[in-house]
C-alpha cells in the first residue's frame, strides 16, 4: 500500500493589479517592486469571490484529473490564513459543494507553510486510516481581504489565488509519494508577522479598524532574514532523510515570496535556476496557494513528471517553516 498524487488544480481570479496600478494608489514604482521582490502583477479576487469559491474551482480540476467523484473523497484539509469565517471551517464548506458527505473536514492556520504542512498531515491520515482512499488538500488565500491598501511596505507584496493536491492510496504501489518531511516552528517571532486583530487578544473594535489591525503586519526585512536560512535547512534536513543528492531532484519549488529570497535558496542548495520554479512575477505572494500554483502549473505543462523527485519548501507567520519531498 502506498500513496500517490492522482490529481492536482489551481485557480486564479481574473482581475491582475499591476505595478503601474499600484503606483496610482501608494507612493511606490514599478523598479522599486520589480527589482526588490521580482513581482509585476498579482491577481485580485472579486468583492463577492470567497476563499472557499476559489478553492472549489481547484478542487473540480484535481477531481477531474483524478477520475473520482465527491462522494469518492474522505477527507478534506484547507490551509489558508483567509477562511471565509472563523468557524464553519471552509473545509466544511467545500465539502458540501462537492457533495463529499463522507469527508472529514478541517482547516490549517500555518500561514504560507499551510500546503506542505497539510500534505503531511494528509498522508499521515491516510495512512493510518483503513478506511480512507482520496485526500483533497487546498491552499487557497484572500489575502486582498487582509491587505493594508494604504502600507506600500506590504500592499505590494500580496495576491488572491487557490491550488489543490488530491492524495490517493494506491494498493498496488510499493512506494509512497512522501519521501521525507521537515516541518518547523518557533514561536518566538509570532510578532515579526501577524494579522493584530479578529482574534481574542484584540477583538473586531472601532480601535481596531481605525487603527488598520485586520491586516497584515511584517517587518519585513526580519522575515527576509529568517526566511533563507529556515529553508535552506529543511531543505537539507529532508535531502539527507532520503539519502539523496541536490542533482537527485527534477524540480524545486519555494514558496513565492520574493524573487529574492528563492534565488538565495537555490544558491545555498547549490541547485540550478532552472530547477528553480518561479511565478512570482505573475501573482505575487499567495502565502498557502503558492506552492500548489507552482505544482499543478509545472504538472500541466509537463515540467514534472511521473517518478520526478520534487522538493517543497516554505516559511511564513508563526514563524512556521518546513519541506517535503515528493515522488510525483
Ligand atoms: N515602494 C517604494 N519604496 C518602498 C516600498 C515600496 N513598495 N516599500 C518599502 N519601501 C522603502 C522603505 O520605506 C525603505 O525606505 P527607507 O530606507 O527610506 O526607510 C526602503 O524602501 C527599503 O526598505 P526595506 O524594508 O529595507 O526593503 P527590503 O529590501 O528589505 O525589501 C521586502 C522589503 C520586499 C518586504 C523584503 O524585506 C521581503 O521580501 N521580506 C520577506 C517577506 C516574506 O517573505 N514574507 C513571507 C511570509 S508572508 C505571510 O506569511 C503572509
């Protein structure tokens, strides 16, 4: 018994907000943006256009890849900072539109480590589970909901987006499409990056919406900081877990913060660019979407394929950080 990666999806809302856009409503420029985070436009979701709606439309595109039907599915696990409410989960919400009624739903809150950390929590249940056969697993953000508009230090950083994973267990295979896992955190820099109020320390109050706390907070170049160091060693970690080399692996994907960062990554993991998957032009940072945007994009333009070793690797608020490695 194994598990493997029977499907994949991604949606992203039609409205592109370029830098010229921006420049129209923050004191910013296009060479600023460009040159310090790699990013020319992100994509916006509509006023009305959930997290949950976004999800849905990568659901139905991994479910299709997969050849399964809602019912088919036992468990669906959404990573997203931006869930449509605090509770219903949006797990729960996506169940039901996929008529999945036998599925277990919840949702992860590891900020952009939410896809890797809920693949893993995706295979580990499989696998103990007799009785589960698929796994949906989503990261899926609104982050437009949670920007500061009026920050030029982080409203250009940001973009709407969903992706999809669908786990199966495959009773013929030998082996499982998890190689290895790292995950991490630590919660002494819960303040370097952090959505201040709508929790219970602060709240929804007239204070907190004067004051802008609703949305995200980051100081920046701490994070930067971290962010490399962080990765390159989980990267190493699940490298060495699996007893392979750099030269091993057909494609690596980070999580897409800034261009930046990700070529420090491949640097220090002396691995080619080419190896190096890169979108952040297109959508900015779509914290737990991002990964699964890169996969199902190097999925369908036939960049990854079948037997490909493929590393995963993210950082983000808690701080939270980790890779994967994945046999497709
Ligand atoms: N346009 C023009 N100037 C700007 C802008 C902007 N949009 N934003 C900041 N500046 C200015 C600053 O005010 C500063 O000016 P000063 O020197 O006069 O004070 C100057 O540019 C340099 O600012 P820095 O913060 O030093 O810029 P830096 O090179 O560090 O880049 C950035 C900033 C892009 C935010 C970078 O630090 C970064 O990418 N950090 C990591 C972000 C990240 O990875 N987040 C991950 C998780 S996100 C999540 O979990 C939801």
């Amino acid at each position: 018994m194994s598990i493997r990666i029977a499907g994949t999806g991604r949606y992203i809302p039609e409205k592109v907000l370029t830098n010229a856009d921006l420049e129209r409503m923050v004191d910013t420029n296009d060479e600023w943006i460009r040159t310090r985070t790699g990013i020319e436009e992100r994509h916006i979701a509509a006023e009305n256009e959930t997290t949950s709606d976004m999800a849905y439309q990568a659901g139905l595109q991994a479910i299709e890849a997969a050849g399964i039907t809602g019912s088919d599915i036992d468990l669906i696990i959404v990573a997203t900072t931006t869930p449509d409410y605090a509770f219903p989960n949006t797990a729960t919400l996506l169940q039901n539109r996929f008529g999945a009624k036998n599925a277990f739903c919840f949702d992860i809150y590891t900020a952009c480590t939410g896809l890797i950390s809920s693949l893993e929590i995706a295979f580990a249940l499989l696998e103990s589970r007799k009785t589960y056969r698929h796994a949906l697993v989503f990261g899926a953000e609104k982050l437009s909901c949670i920007t500061n508009w009026t920050d030029r230090n982080t409203c250009v950083l940001f973009g709407d987006g969903a992706s999809c994973v669908l786990l199966e267990k495959d009773d013929g295979a030998e082996e499982s499409a998890l190689l290895a896992s790292a995950l991490h955190a630590n919660g002494q820099y819960a303040n370097i990056l952090k959505l201040p109020a709508g929790g219970s320390a602060m709240p929804a109050c007239q204070k907190s919406i004067d004051e802008n706390l609703h949305t995200i907070h980051m100081e920046g170049k701490e994070t930067f900081k971290l962010a490399v160091g962080s990765m390159v060693s989980a990267c190493e970690e699940v490298i060495a877990q699996a007893g392979i080399s750099p030269d091993d692996i057909a494609l690596v994907i980070p999580h897409q913060a800034n261009i930046r960062i990700i070529q420090a990554v491949a640097k220090r993991l002396t691995v080619p660019n080419e190896k190096v998957y890169c979108n952040v032009a297109k959508y900015g940072n779509t914290s737990a979407a991002s990964i699964g945007i890169c996969f199902d994009e190097a999925v369908r333009a036939g960049q990854i394929k079948r037997g490909d070793i493929v590393l995963m690797t993210s950082f983000g608020g808690g701080l939270t950080w980790g890779a994967i490695l994945i046999r497709y």
